[in-house]
C-alpha cells in the first residue's frame, strides 16, 4: 500500500497517476470485500487512508485538466 501525500502527488506524471488510481481503487476493493466477509484489516485506518489518498489523486488529475 502505498499512501501519498499532497506533495508527493504532484510530483507525478499523468501516467503514473492513473497507474496509482487504478491500484489503489483495487486495493479498496479488497479491504472492504475482508470487512464485508466478516474478517478485520491489519490496520484499522488503511481504508480511510486509500480513500483519501484516491482523493488526492483525482483532485490533482482534475487541476491538471483544467489548468
């Protein structure tokens, strides 16, 4: 899992920005179908963090298309 912060985020090209939305995206998928199956995550904010780190990414991903 990797987390990215603001700054880190921009630093990336428009490739490598999809690239970490599609896995995260997928990551999410699978946290949340162990959750659903009754099972418990390793990390009980993982899920908040990829959510906000999709956030993130979108956010960028939309500046860069309007700039």
């Amino acid at each position: 899992m990797a987390i990215f912060r603001a700054n880190e985020v921009r630093q990336l090209t428009d490739t490598e920005l999809l690239e970490q939305e599609q896995k995260l995206s997928l990551e999410l998928i699978q946290e949340r179908g162990k959750v659903s199956a009754g099972g418990a995550t390793e990390n009980p904010g993982q899920i908040r963090e990829i959510r906000r780190t999709i956030a993130r990414i979108r956010t960028e991903q939309n500046a860069r298309r309007t700039a």
